[in-house]
C-alpha cells in the first residue's frame, strides 16, 4: 500500500518529519523518501531502499543534511518517491499513495503528447513521476490533480511541497486515509493519525474525498471542496490500519472489538479460550472472547525485536518463513485445549494453513478459527493490499474453479452467506486448510462495526460491487 507524512511549521520541522513517516512504516517495505524545502537551500531529497533495513536506520545518519520548517516522507510498496519536479507551476516535490491500474495507456498518451520519463525503475514507469507530468499539464496545481483523477484508473492520493506550503489532495472516492493534526508551531498531514499524539499532534480533521486543501504553518486554505461520495476501503479498518488510528473519526481498535464482540454472541462455538493472530486479530479476539463469554489468552506471541514490520516480503517462500519466525506458539496455554483463533482475512490461506498446523502440533486439541471479514472474493484494483497478482491466487477462487470447473462462472452465489455454494466453500476452505470449524464475518456485521453506510464504504472484494469517479461526477 504505502503512507506518507507532511509537515509545515513556523521553526524546523526535520525531527517531526523523520518521526512522523517512521509511524506510517507498517504500511510499507519497498522504498522510503524524505524530502524538505528550505528558501535558502531549496528542496534537499532522499530516498532508499527498505527490502533489507527498516526506515530508521537508513535515514537517521543523514538527517543534518535536510533543513527548512516544510516537508515530506513516504513510506512506498511501489516506486522511489519523493520526485522533485520544475514546471510551468514552479519548482515542487510531490509523493503519492497510489495504485493505477491503467499506468501504461495514460503513458502512451502522454509520450504520443511529446512529453517524457526520465523517472525509471527496474525499466518501468515511476507512477508518481506519471501523476506529477499529469499536473503539469494544468494551468493550476488544482486543474492538474483533477486531471489526475479523471485519467487514472485505481486510486491516487498525494502531497504536494511547494515553496509556498503542502498541497494534499486525497482519493477521489477518498479510497486511501489522509489526516490533518495540528499544534501551536502547525500542521501535519499523514496517512495515519497514530503518527500525531507523541509528536503533540491533535487530530483535527480528515481531508474529504476529492478534496485539496494547502497547509501554511499559519493555517489551512480550502481549495478544491470534497466530492459528493466516497469509497472508503474496509480494510482501512480489517487489517492494514494500525490499531490507535482514527479514519473518518473511527478507531480501528474499536471497530475490531465491536466486530468481534458481534461475531461471537453469535457463535456458538464451545471451546477454552480465544486468541488473537498478532497484530490485526487481537482486538478482533478480545471482542469474540467478550460476545461468546470464553476467556481470552495469548496462545500464540508475535516475535518483535527482529520482526517488527506487519507486512512481509514479496516472495512467497520469504513470506512463508518470516510469518513462521514472526509467531511463536506457548505450547503451555496451547496443550489439551480447545481454541478459537481470531483473524483478519484469508487471501492465499498458506500463512492460516500453517498457523493451523502448528496449533495442533503444540497440543491444541481442536482449532477454531474466526475472520474478522468476509471471504475474498475479488481482487482489489484500488489498494494494494495483498502481493496477489491474480484474482486465482485467491484461496476462494481456487475452490470455486474446483467446484465450476472454469474460471468464468457466477460469483455471486459464493458471497450470499444463506447459499448452499457459500456454505460449501466455507466447508472446503476449513478441510483443506485444516480447521475444526471456521466463520467468516457477515458483510452486514462489519458495516454496521465500522459505522458508516454501505454506500460509503468500498466493498469491492467481498461483493465485487464498484462505484468509480465517473458515477460520481454524475450524480
């Protein structure tokens, strides 16, 4: 997926800066930048790789190099950001949270345009250097990001540092978080507000969907009002938010207890205790073990000081091993017992798979496990949050094709949780994974968890509906 942080203050904003991105590190593992503007020295950047350090101690030694009282940080899953950028609207740097299904059409048009790329990765196209041509081509920062979202086919969120203050530009349909903190010396924007309270940051509010607003350290100018509907995507919340964090004023920590509880007073499940699969399912298991009245244990610990970051590498056999170092089981609390583990979500089912196994293999007699969302369905074409690159790769899917005998089938029946096919891929994803008894969320159940309408909430892979900018432009 990938966070960002901005800061504009009346004194030095470096420390804030390089403290505020490290809270959106979760978020992330490719690359990180940071990026300051000083009118002396102008804008200072850097930018590494993070696939074999975490973010702290590849920035920390060089933070004397960066002055001036604006900035910003990234934390990205995609491409080296921040890009630095001279154009017809001034000098400017600009980072982005982004996902753009259609990056090589919107190339073509802009290389058919005579325009170029000198922002190249691995032979391919820097996304964010991408949206930073599509602003140019405006006679106003405002005109340009709307460009951005009317030509991109996904979702983009960015942040744009200008000599004269930060420009935040949130997600059309509003798909990604942007908060706004505040303090006596200014402002800050993140895609987590976590990164506010220890650097004395109050939440003042979210950037609305579509909406760009400038920060100067004496105040906030409103340029461009939010859009008349938005798509907040529910794993904000299931599985990708860290647990102090507020979204649209919703705590995430509260939204996993609030679920949980619902699941579990209707459960039915006799078991011993209930435990939480660190870090995402914890609040979610406090929450089933209070609804179903069986006590909570940590059955299972996540490893911390060498295993610190949630998210894990893009190879699926790394990935195998770092979810096994990261969990260590306590074969005391686990012996002879009967256990509902409690979970985010199963996309491949090989990390659950194993997770399972070891259960059993620590003396669990039976193993019970409760996700915190309803099946994936669908892959996500907004945010990514999986390394999936084939709706195949998805454990549903697999068992679908098994059942239909093709890929191209009615989907739908799988997601009404009152179908005999749901009810059958449920059975089969617990056989082969090797469950006693598994349950999934209601769709229902997590909405009304979150608290928000349904039609406010991007539910596209549990129930493959979509609203798109367009939809909303026309109504």
């Amino acid at each position: 997926m990938g966070g960002f942080f901005g800061t504009i203050k009346t004194k030095d904003c470096v420390e804030d800066l390089f403290y505020g991105t490290d809270y959106n590190s979760h978020l992330g593992t490719r690359r990180a930048g940071l990026v300051t503007f000083d009118p002396e020295e102008g804008f200072n950047r850097s930018i590494h790789s993070l696939e074999r350090n975490y973010f702290r101690s590849r920035f920390e030694d060089e933070l004397s190099k960066f002055k001036g009282c604006q900035g910003l940080g990234i934390i990205s899953d995609t491409d080296p950001q921040p890009i630095i950028v001279n154009s017809h609207l001034g000098r400017y740097a600009v980072v982005t949270v982004a996902k753009i299904n259609n990056l090589e059409e919107v190339a073509r048009e802009l290389l058919d345009a005579h325009m170029h790329f000198s922002e190249q990765s691995a032979n391919t196209i820097n996304q964010t250097e991408l949206v930073a041509l599509l602003i140019n081509m405006g006679e106003t920062f405002v005109e340009g990001i709307n460009l951005v979202y009317k030509k991109i086919k996904g979702s983009c969120s960015m942040l744009v540092l200008t000599e004269d203050g930060i420009i935040c530009a949130r997600d059309f349909l509003g798909r990604t978080p942007m908060i706004i903190g505040q303090k006596d010396e200014g402002f800050a924007v993140s895609s987590e507000s976590t990164a506010f309270p220890n650097l004395d940051y109050k939440i003042l509010r979210d950037v609305g969907p579509g909406e760009i607003v400038r920060l100067r350290a004496t105040g906030i100018e409103v340029m461009q009002p939010p859009s008349t509907c938005k798509q907040i995507c529910a794993f904000l919340w299931v599985y990708y938010g860290f647990p102090t964090s507020d979204y649209e004023g919703i705590n995430t920590e509260d939204v996993r207890e609030r679920n949980g509880r619902m699941m579990g007073e209707e459960d039915d499940v006799e078991a011993d205790f209930v435990c939480g699969i660190p870090d995402s399912g914890v609040g979610m298991a406090l929450g089933f073990a209070e609804g179903r009245k069986i006590p909570y244990k940590r059955g299972v610990l996540k490893y911390t000081p060498t295993w610190p970051r949630s998210f894990t590498p893009g190879s699926q056999v790394r990935r195998d091993l770092v979810a096994k170092m990261k969990l260590i089981p306590n074969h005391a609390i686990l012996n002879n017992q009967r256990v509902v583990i409690c979970d985010d979500s199963i996309v491949r089912g090989t990390q659950l798979r194993d997770n399972i196994k070891t259960f059993f293999d620590y003396g669990a007699r039976e193993v019970h496990a409760r996700i915190s969302c309803p099946p994936l369905v669908y892959g996500c074409p907004y945010i990514g949050f999986t390394n999936s690159k084939s709706d195949m790769e998805l454990i549903t899917r697999r068992i679908i094709r098994d059942f239909e005998g093709t890929d191209d089938c009615d989907l739908k029946k799988y997601i009404r949780t009152d179908s005999p096919e749901y009810k059958m891929m449920v059975n089969e994803i617990a056989r082969r994974l090797g469950i006693t008894t598994l349950r999934f969320a209601k769709l229902e159940t997590l909405i009304k968890s979150i608290g928000l309408p349904k039609c406010q909430i991007c539910t596209h892979c549990f129930d493959g509906e979509d609203i798109t900018p367009a939809d909303c432009m026309d109504r």
